[in-house]
C-alpha cells in the first residue's frame, strides 16, 4: 500500500464512526470543517457507496465478510437522488416538503449505516455526496485517498439501464481504483 495516503478533510456534512484516532466514539459525531482524522494508522481507505436499497446493504455485509480489516478507514458515501428541475419548479411549500423528505432520507441512511459500522467495530466517517450518483462516488474516492470502491448493483435490465444509465456501470468506467460490485444472485 502506499504511503502517501491524503488525510481527508472532515466537513459539517459528514460524520466520523469507530475509533479513528485511538479515542473510542460510542456513536457518529458531526465534525468540525478544521479537524482531521490522523490517517497514518490505517493501511487502507475504502469508499462505500450506499443508499436506503437492500442490494447496498447486501454491498456493506459482502464488505464486511470478505473484505474488511480492522486497520481499514471505511467512507461511507451515499447521495440522495432527486430532480433538481422538479425543486426549481415547485411551488414554495412542495419545495420545503421535498427538501423535508430528502433530509429524513439522509438521517436514516447516516443512522442506519452508522450503526452497522459501530456494531461491527468499522473505523470509518460517513460522507453526503452532491450531484449525480456516479460522479459523486468517482469524486469522494479521489478527494479521500479510497484504494477501493464497493457498491451494490440493482439488477436493472439491459433496456433500463439504457435510458436510465447504471451508477455501477460509470463507476467500473471512470474509477482509478479497483472497484468491486456487489450482486446479489
């Protein structure tokens, strides 16, 4: 592994889980924008993309069984997906709902995996990712230092994927680390 491992800058919009820094942290923190996590402890930085699906959940446990080391600092990254044009075109009070809706989203995708991560003693922050799926996931694995990519797979058809495009097809396409797709059969 390399040595020059880039020590992520932890923003009020991700959270840190796990034992990062030899201090035990019984639940996910917000940090502030100017700490650090000291990152020279672990030998490996993985980014996990997740979502609220049962095939990222099925990603995180695969993860978990087979891959996962206990000096591994685990990301999670999950971005929500909405329309924009939808929000710039409702009306004020459909606008606050939709927002309203996405933020709940967020908070039970962040509870969620932010306790898998503790119960089985994951070291690792949790990161929100803005703009579309696949360029977020592409832009935390470079911005965090992440050797690996996991994520999980809908299965969507081939005519599907067509019009709507697969966030694992772009990741495998842009990443410039090794990324591992998870499927379930």
């Amino acid at each position: 592994m390399s040595s020059s491992l880039q020590t992520p800058q932890m923003g009020g919009d991700r959270q840190s889980v796990g034992n990062a820094s030899n201090t035990s942290v019984s639940s996910a923190v917000s940090m502030t924008p100017s700490e650090r996590i000291d990152m020279s402890s672990f030998r490996a930085i993985v980014l996990l993309a997740v979502d609220d699906s049962d095939p990222s959940e099925y990603a995180f446990n695969w993860y978990r069984d087979y891959v996962h080391k206990p000096d591994f600092f685990v990301v999670m990254l999950h971005c929500t997906d909405h329309d924009d044009q939808e929000i710039r075109e409702a009306s004020p009070g459909r606008t606050a709902k939709i927002i309203k809706e996405l933020t709940e989203r967020m908070r039970v995708i962040e509870d969620k995996f932010g306790h898998l991560m503790q119960i089985n003693g994951m070291k690792g922050k949790i990161r929100r990712g803005k703009g579309k799926a696949g360029e977020a996931i592409i832009k935390a694995a470079t911005d965090e230092g992440a050797c690996m990519i996991v994520c999980g797979t809908r299965g969507h058809g081939k005519i599907k994927r067509t019009f709507l495009g697969s966030v694992s097809d772009y990741v495998v396409h842009h990443a410039n680390v090794p990324v591992v797709i998870c499927r379930r059969h």
